[in-house]
C-alpha cells in the first residue's frame, strides 16, 4: 500500500507554474551548487512525478524509454519525436513543483535540431535536460550496439545546447553512449568522451552504460567536474546503490527504469491474476484504492472548489429572490 501523503492544498494552487521553469531550475542547480546529492526516480507521466513529489523526493527523471513503452508499447529506438517527448515533459512538470530532468535523446537531429530541442524543454518547464551522442536512429544505452557521432560534432552538439540554454538556469548534461558502442566502444572510450564533455561547458557528464562500481570510479577518478549517473536493474537488482555514488563524489543519480518496470510488473500480475481468477481478489492488497488515488491527486482541492461554487451560486440566487 502506498505510504506517501496525499496533495496539499498548497501543491495544487502551485501546479501549472512550471510552466515558467525558472522555480524549479532554479532549485535543482542550487542544490547541485551546493553539493547536495540529487536522487531522482524515473518516472514516465504525471501520475508517476506526484507520488515521488508527495514520498519526498528533491526532483524526477523522465526516461525515454519508459514513456516509449508507456505511450507505444515499444523499445527505446527513438521511435518518438522532439514534440512528443516535450509534451510529456511538459505535462509532468505542470503537475509537480519539483524539477524535472528530462531525457532530451540525441537532440532529434543535427545542430539546428539541438537548439530547437533545447529551447523547446526550457519553454515545457523542465529543469535538466541530457543530450547524447549516439547517431541517429539511437537505442537505450544498455541495449549494446550503439553507434557514436564523431567526437568533434558531439562537442559542437553540447557547446550549442549550453549557449541556446544561455542564462536561463536549465542545466545540460552531456551524454556519452561510448561505453557499449558497436565499434571503438569500452570504458577507455567512454572516459575519453567524458573528459572531452567535461570542456564544453555542460553543467554535468553522463558516462551511460556503467553498472559495476569500479567502473563508476574510475570515470570519478579520470573526468573533471560534476558528473551524472544513472543506477539501473538490468535483470537483478542494481549492482551499484546510490549511496555508493554519493560517496564517490557523484552529484546526481537517476533511477531511470525503476518506476516503468514496477508499474509493467505489477500491471503483468494484475492482468494475470484477472484472467486465471476472474477476480482481483488475490492483488487487491497491493492495489492503491480508489479512495487513496483521489486522495493523492488533489480530490479534496476540486470539492472544495465546488462547495465555493456552490455558495456563490446560493447567494447569488438568494440575491435575486431578495431583489
């Protein structure tokens, strides 16, 4: 059962101000400027980023892949477009007021296409975006077999993206995919990238891929300045926990899948069950309940709109009787 609180009042009145995103950008590059370690949870819709906001957590990520699976019920083949992944973005961070860190894929294209993305998830609201610099069409990192842009052009993608960004507070994270790539892949690699992003000016390096801790300290121990991690379940529980990040010297840690995979999980029991059963029976005490869901999007906030709808209504008819 779901332990964390219900909306406040307060959280409703302020959801949709992220639309300018300057409050929760704002929030997350302080938090990084100040060395305090960012932990966000993947989430993939607005229901998702609510119950991380209300368990207390400091910002969420939208993974590409799990808003992929949820919208089309497809593989991370960069299968949605620029405006799709934004749209969600920006339906995600309308309904929090905690940052947003969005997947951002390669850009959707070459450097044209990186300084439209760019502004088009600083206009949604988002607080962090990371880029990539796998060719075009991509795949999730931790599929193998990517295929890298040149060295020179990836630079040129992160340069660009950070002077779009200008002084609005939205950070960039510069991604590299090196590590599984098909050709010229490995940690060695990936690490060389790393410490070439690491001078473009992004505000933290992405080395993705990496689940060993050795590995995640030795990218620590070669590459300058604040960097990004990403702690996934690839079939097991993750080799690497965050507070190992943290104690590397990490500034954020995302667990992207974490949210998509315990939903589709526990989707996959529901419709099992259903189907052997007839009846929810069995998994209803894993199931929030119906009182619960409303409660935890804001139910209470609407009746009391309603109810002051209501009086004015009342009054405004007594006035005519009155009259």
């Amino acid at each position: 059962m779901n332990k964390s609180k219900p909306a406040s009042d307060s959280a409703l009145e302020q959801s949709g101000k992220n639309a300018c995103p300057e409050p929760a950008a704002n929030a997350l590059r302080a938090a990084i400027e100040n060395d305090q370690f960012v932990v966000a949870p993947g989430v993939y819709d607005a229901l998702g980023a609510c119950l991380a906001e209300q368990a207390g957590f400091s910002a969420v990520y939208m993974s590409g892949l799990a808003v992929t699976a949820s919208l089309l019920a497809r593989p991370d083949l960069e299968l949605l477009g620029m405006e799709e992944m934004v749209r969600q973005a920006g339906l995600i961070a309308s309904a929090v007021r905690i940052p947003v860190i969005a997947d951002a894929d390669t850009g959707y294209g070459g450097l044209v296409n990186v300084e439209r993305t760019t502004r088009a998830f600083m206009q949604a609201g988002v607080a962090a975006i990371h880029l990539e610099d796998q060719a075009s069409p991509k795949r999730c990192g931790h599929l193998g077999g990517v295929r890298l842009i040149g060295v020179d052009e990836m630079c040129a993608k992160y340069e660009l993206a950070v002077a779009t960004r200008g002084d609005a507070p939205m950070l960039i994270v510069g991604r590299t995919d090196a590590f599984k790539a098909a050709e010229g892949g490995g940690l060695d690699e990936a690490i060389r990238r790393g410490q070439r992003i690491a001078k473009t000016g992004v505000d933290l390096t992405f080395v993705d891929g990496l689940t060993q801790p050795d590995h995640f300290k030795r990218v620590r121990d070669e590459v300058e300045g604040r960097l990004f991690a990403s702690v996934v379940e690839i079939d097991a529980p993750a080799r690497t926990k965050a507070a190992e990040l943290r104690e590397l010297g990490y500034s954020v840690a995302i667990f992207a899948l974490s949210g998509v995979l315990a939903a589709a999980g526990a989707l996959a029991d529901l419709m099992s069950r259903l189907a052997e059963d007839g009846d929810t029976d069995g998994v209803f005490p894993r199931m929030m309940t119906y009182t619960e869901l409303n409660r935890h999007v804001g139910i209470e906030h609407y009746h009391r709109l309603w109810d002051q709808k209501e009086l004015r209504i009342t009054n405004y008819e007594l006035g005519i009787r009155n009259s």
